[in-house]
C-alpha cells in the first residue's frame, strides 16, 4: 500500500509511524486511518520490529481530531458506521497488537488524536502538548473509544468533567492525572520514547506481549483478567525466551531472547 498521509521508519528494533498531514493538524481522515492500520499491522508482523512509536509531523500537533469535514453531514447509520469501522480497524487493533505501541504526544491530542494516543499502550508527551475530548462542543461524543479509555486512565469523575466541557488539559496536568507517563521538551520527546523503547527491548517480546493480552483482559467485556493472567503465565513456560532468561539468569549473564 502506498501511503499518502503518513510516513513510516523503520531503525533498530522500531518502527516509527508518523501522522504527516501538517496544515490539517494530521486530523484522522479515512484514508489515514486506514494506512495506519496497514503500517501498524506490517510493523507487529515483522520479526524485526520490537516497538511502535506513533507521533505527528509538525510542531503544533499530535492529532487535531478525527477530520471533521468528512462526517459533519452523516446521518445516524454512517456515524455509527464510522464508530464501529474506525474501532474495530485501529483504536481497538492498537490497543490489541501484541508489539509495545507508545504515543509521542507533540501537540494537540484532541478527540481522535486523544483517543489514538489512549488505544497506544502508553504515552509520554512533550510539554507543549494540550489534550482533550471536545466532541460535545460540536454535538456529537467520543467515537473511538474515548469514552471508555479516558475514565480508565484518569477516573471516572475527571472524564466527565473533560468530557462534558470539552476542556484540554496541558501536558503538566495530563501527567498530573496520569494521562502521560513522562513529559519533556519537544526536542527530547523522541529520544525519550526511544529510550523507552531500548529498555522494552531488552526483555522478551514474547512476555511482553502474554503481559499486554493479560493486562487487556481486565477491560474486555466477559473476561477475567486474574484468568487470563494465570494462562498466559503459564504459556511462558513454553516458550524458547522463558528458557533462555531462566538460563541467563541462572548463569549470570545477560540473556539473548530468541523472541520465541
Ligand atoms: N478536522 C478537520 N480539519 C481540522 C481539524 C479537524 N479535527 N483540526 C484542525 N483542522 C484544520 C483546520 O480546519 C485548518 O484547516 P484550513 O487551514 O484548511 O482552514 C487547519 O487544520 C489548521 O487549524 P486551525 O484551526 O486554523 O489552527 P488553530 O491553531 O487556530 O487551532 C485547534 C488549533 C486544534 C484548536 C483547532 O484546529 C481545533 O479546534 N480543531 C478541532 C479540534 C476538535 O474539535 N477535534 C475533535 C474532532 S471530533
């Protein structure tokens, strides 16, 4: 696939995917959407890739937003359409993927910038970066999964207080509540998501991603998460990484995972 809307690199164990639509503030259009859904799920699928790192071009914005120009005149049906599509193909795929996805928060993360940056694993933000829900300013809510994932991160009572008026919240603020787990300047905020990322990579990728479908579980409808735990924990048993740690460790030095 070819992509127009966002560029993609790959270097040492990362993928960097960057959202590059600069003078719309890389507003989510459809297209965007959906060639990052084909970069993402070319990223987990290659055995190099170790982490994701999602950021957006420019120095103003994450992302402004879903574009609202595409669906301001819906009807019922194409916006619940739009809900579902656009869950189902990156906010849900995202949270789901089994390789570390980290949002570099640059700027505005507003409404779908917000809820991207939710579905990624983590965040960290530089302290220019202003974030928030502000769909009830424009008559509609949170679609792709803002709803859910911001009182999850924040709490219920300061979700709906962003919520319902539709506020950002600065970086200071964001780590205050836990939105963002580092911030930094706009200059440091790559190398410290690459930094992060040098230390995911030095564990087993194969735990990691048994930890992310275990810490997952907790939030899906109808599962247990203690239960998905103990059949993850003891899918590590079998696998070549659980016997390569376990013998490092035992021989005192460092282990060299298969990723197995
Ligand atoms: N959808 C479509 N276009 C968007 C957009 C969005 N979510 N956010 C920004 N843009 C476009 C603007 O329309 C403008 O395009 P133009 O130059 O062709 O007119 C361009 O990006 C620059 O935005 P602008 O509003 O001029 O920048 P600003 O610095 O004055 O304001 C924001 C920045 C983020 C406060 C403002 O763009 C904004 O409120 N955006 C919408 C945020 C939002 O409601 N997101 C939730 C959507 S569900």
């Amino acid at each position: 696939m070819t992509f127009n809307n966002i560029l993609t690199e790959d270097y040492g164990g990362i993928s960097r995917i960057t959202i590059d639509r600069p003078d719309k503030l890389n507003a989510l259009n459809m297209d965007t959407i959906s060639e990052l859904h084909h970069a993402l799920n070319q990223a987990d699928l290659a055995k190099a890739i170790k982490v994701i790192i999602i950021t957006g071009s420019g120095e103003k914005a994450f992302v402004a937003g879903a574009d609202i120009s595409e669906f301001a005149d819906y009807s019922v049906s194409q916006g619940e359409r739009l809900a579902a599509q656009g869950q189902a193909q990156l906010f849900d795929f995202i949270a789901h993927l089994s390789t570390p996805v980290i949002a570099a928060v640059n700027g505005f993360a507003l409404g779908g910038g917000l809820e991207l940056a939710m579905a990624a694993h983590f965040r960290i933000a530089s302290d220019n970066a202003k974030m928030g829900l502000p769909e009830v300013s424009l008559g509609v809510i949170p679609g792709y999964g803002g709803t859910q994932r911001l009182p999850q991160l924040v709490g219920k009572g300061r979700a709906m207080e962003l919520i319902m008026t539709a506020s950002m919240i600065d970086a200071k603020k964001a780590l205050l509540y836990g939105l963002v787990n580092h911030v930094t300047t706009q200059d440091e905020l790559l190398p410290l998501a690459e930094e992060i990322a040098e230390k995911i990579m030095r564990n087993s990728s194969v735990a990691i991603a048994a930890a992310i479908t275990a810490m997952n579980a907790g939030y899906e409808d109808g599962e247990n998460g203690f239960e998905a735990e103990i059949t993850q924990f003891g899918r590590c048993f079998g696998t070549a990484d659980f016997q390569e740690g376990t013998q490092a460790f035992l021989s005192k030095r460092k282990p060299d995972f298969p990723g197995q």
